[in-house]
C-alpha cells in the first residue's frame, strides 16, 4: 500500500495484517462466505476475494507478507562484492569504454547473483548505499594545456573584439528603412 506522504507499512503493521490475512483462511478451511470473512475481520470483500483466490493459487503462502518492498534483494556481502567488482572499471568486465551506466551495472548485478533488477532499481540500490551517478568530463587524450591557455590569453580577446565591431553583418546597425 502506497501513502501520498511516500510512506508505506512498517514491519509491525504489516505483520499485523498478515495476521488478519491468515484469520481468513482459518475462515476460507471453515467454508465461511467472503462476505461472513469481511464483516468477520472488519475487511472489505474485495479484500478478502483477493486472499481467498491467493490461498486457492498458492495455499497458506499466497497470503503471506512478501516483505518490504523497497528492501534491497542483495545481502551485505553482495553489496561488498558488487563494490569491489565495480572498483577495475568496466574495462574489466568487457565492456569498450570506462562508463559504467545503469544498464551495465543491472547486467553485472545479473551475471554475478543470478537475478534481475530492473534500471530504476538499479538506480535505488546505488543510492541507498552512497554511491552517485557522475558524468565523467570528456577531454582529449592529447590535449595541450598550455596551448589552451595561451589560445584563451591572446586569440579570444582578438576574436571577441573583432565580433563586436560595427561592420557590415553587425547586430547594431539599423534596419532598411527604420529610423
């Protein structure tokens, strides 16, 4: 259940109504009706039509809780592992450049533990444990500080003034025929 204050159960609450979830299957073994279940457990029958159609699927286990459902999937030692496989880049694990996108962490956590997350969980996990998305800043493997730095010194201020002159093809004169 999902609260407008992006809130959601605690583990008490929800315990809690696992409780009342595995009263109404005491009820459904009794051949109770879904409403005598709804007006029983103070419920509504749509509720308690989902619960017995879980139980019929699945037995007791169908109405069981499946736990928080923002809990990370991945054990404390996993995470460990994921960061240390992580540390050598992509590079290391195949892939042509060294950007590890969502996408490609998603597929790493697949090849190592086996299950999926989707990007957006991806995206939740790294949060949930410090790690941020950076854009590496692009330069040129050959590039030449200096010669930027002489290039910004004496050629842009000369290509700056020159563009600022009042010549033909300048923004300051005026239109054809306007005064």
């Amino acid at each position: 259940m999902r609260y407008a204050q992006g809130g959601g159960l605690t583990d008490a609450e929800r315990a809690a109504r696992e409780r009342v979830r595995l009263q109404a299957v005491v009820r459904f073994e009794g051949g109770e009706t879904n409403r005598e279940v709804a007006v029983a457990l103070r419920v509504s029958e749509r509720s308690v039509e989902r619960w017995r159609r879980a139980w019929r699927e699945r037995g007791e286990a169908g109405v069981l809780s499946q736990g928080s459902p923002g809990r990370s999937r991945l054990s404390e030692s996993q995470i460990a592992r994921l960061e240390r496989e992580l540390q050598p880049g992509p590079l290391v694990h195949g892939w042509a450049d060294q950007r590890w996108t969502l996408a490609r962490i998603k597929k790493l956590i697949g090849r190592l533990f086996h299950f999926s997350y989707t990007v957006e969980g991806t995206l939740r996990l790294l949060k949930r444990h410090g790690w941020s998305w950076q854009q590496p800043t692009r330069r040129v493997i050959e590039r030449d500080d200096e010669a930027v730095e002489v290039w910004r010194r004496e050629t842009w201020p000369r290509v700056r003034a020159s563009r600022r002159s009042t010549g033909p093809g300048s923004s300051l004169r005026t239109r054809p025929g306007s005064r």
